[in-house]
C-alpha cells in the first residue's frame, strides 16, 4: 500500500481505480438521489441560465461521467471535454456517452488535472465544471484553481463542488470520534469517510482562494442541510422520510429553498461555488 504522506496523489488515483472496478452511480440511495436533485438545480438556477445553448463545458475531475452524461442529453447543442486521470472511470464515461449517441460532441480525456492548462492550452470553455470533490483530492487547490481560470472564455463559469470542513467535523463527532474531527476541523481529514482527502474547505476559505486567482464568486451556497448522511454514507439520518415520493418531494423543496439562501449555504455537507472573471475596478 502507498502511504499517503510520501505520495498522495498515487494513493487517490489508486483509491479511485479501485471504485471504478465496482463502480454502483446508486450506491447511496435515496440520500444520493437527493444530493444528486439538489445539484441539479443549482446548476439549472445558477449556471445554465447564464450560458449560450451551444455552451462548451469542460467537465474536470469527472469520473464515470454523471454530470457530462445530464448536460450533453438536457442540452443537446453543447460540446465538451471530460477530464479525469482515474482510466476505469474515463472508460465507464466513454461508453456511456457511446450508447446514448453524443460520442461525437464530447471528448473523453485521461489526464492528470495538473496538465490541462498545458494540454489544452489555446482552448477556452463556457463553463469548467470540478464536481465529486476534486479540489479537496488535489495537494494545492489555490493553484488549480488558478491554472484553470486561464481556460476560461470571457463571460465563461467555473463551477466546483467541494467537501466542508465543518460537516467533516460534525460528522466526526457524531460517530464519537473527538480527535479525528478536531483534525477535520484543521481540514486535515474527513475522519469517517475513507477517500484520501487531502482538504477540506470553508466558505471563507473558497472565497480567499477564488479572490487569489482573479475570480468574483458569484455564488456560494451549500447542501444538503438538513439530512446528512450516516458515517457510511450509504443512508442518512432520518433518511425513512426520502423512502416515500410524497415526503422525498417535501423535503427537496425545502432543501431548494435553503439552495438558494446564501445564509444557509455553510450547513451544506457539499460546498457549491459559482464565480467568474473579476472585472478590474469592479467589486
């Protein structure tokens, strides 16, 4: 086994082999399906409305391709790139889009996050996409944030999902483990999770990092933030209530309403960013 203080980048990109190998897009259930609802609709509210109908997106980081598979069938003139350095999950991403005929306007990239800005330089995107995470797998965010931003068009987004700190913590403590979440607390590790995160985030900390780079967030919100999952991440607390349609469509309403308070975006287990390029002068 790789140890993780000598070279964690070799132990992510091997911990998501491994998932690919057995790779269930369903495994968390009703808790997934409303995280995965949530997502959607702060997409649709805060991005989509923004971009052109023919949108380029490079979707960086992303896996076996969920979120490139829902934007190249909802929107059926955008083109993109999905990125990731994890080869099973680019496989299971590229056969995906093969059976549902959009091979032709998306491409499928294995390639560490770290070369995208040489590799793909003289591009640029409408929209840059980094869900599942990616900036708390990686050994300094700041900096791919950074590389990043210089694909952007003009008027171009960049959109991330990234895990918090303080639902890291909670989490911890709920499982009576004090001293892993003071060290989650720290953004050191996600004690009940076993993915190698190398960070965890606060909505300061998104902001100072996005600032650094010449990015103006737009949006900082978070979910979901009133169900969370248990340490195994396979159910949630008070998750019988999402087994029922009647009540799942309850409480999807009210985690939306929350969606889009910006307040209540730091109880969210899953921090969601939205910025854009700075205007100089303008704050």
């Amino acid at each position: 086994m790789v140890d993780m203080r000598d070279d964690p980048s070799s132990v992510v990109q091997c911990f998501f082999e491994r998932k690919a190998l057995a790779y269930d897009e369903n495994r968390r259930g009703a808790y997934g399906k409303l995280v995965n609802a949530l997502q959607w609709s702060a997409l649709e509210l805060s991005v989509f409305s923004r971009l052109p109908d023919d949108f380029s997106f490079l979707d960086i980081g992303g896996g076996a391709g969920r979120w490139t598979h829902r934007m190249a069938v909802q929107y059926p003139r955008s083109r993109g790139i999905l990125w990731d350095f994890t080869a099973g999950m680019v496989d299971l991403a590229e056969s995906r889009a093969v059976r549902h005929g959009y091979d032709h306007r998306v491409r499928f990239q294995h390639a560490d996050v770290h070369d995208a800005p040489a590799l793909l330089s003289g591009q640029t995107f409408d929209l840059i996409f980094n869900s599942h995470h990616l900036l708390g797998f990686v050994s300094d965010p700041g900096t791919v944030i950074a590389s990043l931003s210089r694909l952007l068009s003009t008027d171009g987004l960049m959109a991330s999902v990234l895990p918090s700190r303080w639902h890291a913590a909670f989490e911890g403590l709920a499982a009576g483990c004090g001293e892993q979440a003071k060290r989650s607390l720290e953004g050191e590790r996600w004690a009940t999770n076993p993915a190698p995160y190398q960070h965890l985030f606060t909505p300061g900390e998104i902001r100072a990092m996005h600032a650094s780079s010449n990015l103006r967030v737009d949006l900082l919100t978070g979910f979901p933030g009133l169900i969370y999952p248990d340490a195994d991440g396979t159910r949630s607390a008070g998750a019988e209530p999402l087994q029922d349609e009647d009540q799942f469509r309850q409480i999807l309403a009210m985690e939306n309403e929350l969606l889009i308070d910006p307040d209540a975006g730091g109880r969210g287990a899953n921090l969601f960013v939205v910025a854009s390029r700075a205007v100089p002068g303008i704050r």
